[in-house]
C-alpha cells in the first residue's frame, strides 16, 4: 500500500474507535448537548491546525533544499574564479 492509503486508513480507524469511546462513554454527558455543528467547527479547526503544521514542515525542507542547492552553485562558482585566478597567475610567471 501507498503511504497515503496507509495514513488514509489510519486515521479513519482512530476516528472510529474516538467515536466508538465518545459514544460509549458519554451518553449522558454534556458533550452530547452541543450541537453537530459546533463539533463539525471544532473537528475543522484541529484539522486545520494539522494541515497548517504539516505545510510549514514541508516548507521549511524546501527552503532548505533551496539553499543547500545555491550554496553549491556558489562554491563552484568560487572554484572556477580561483582557478581562473591561479591560471591568471601562471601566464603573468
């Protein structure tokens, strides 16, 4: 299986057993007073909180990348001026 088919199917099994647990364990509690839509709020705030931790990892290893790779564009260009400047100096000789 794909990683995403893997963490897909994770977590709609962690939201059964949540769901299983809440229904189990609170039928009487206040939580089953609150409207659906507020808990539809809540679940779409925790999910957007997640999404936005996620895209920020990915961001940030980009950015890394990114730099990784024009640090190496610059030490070349580095090496190529300094054998222009020893072969500069070996015509002078």
């Amino acid at each position: 299986m794909q990683e995403r088919s893997k963490r897909m199917l994770l977590t709609l099994v962690i939201i059964f057993l949540g769901l299983a647990v809440l229904q189990r364990f609170t039928s009487n509690a206040a939580i089953t007073t609150i409207p659906w839509w507020v808990t539809v709020v809540i679940l779409a705030a925790i999910v957007s909180g997640y999404m936005w931790i996620r895209t920020s990892l990915e961001d940030k290893k980009a950015e890394a990348e990114w730099i990784e790779q024009e640090g190496r564009v610059y030490i070349r260009r580095m090496e190529h001026e300094r054998k222009q400047r020893a072969s500069a100096t070996d015509q002078e000789q």
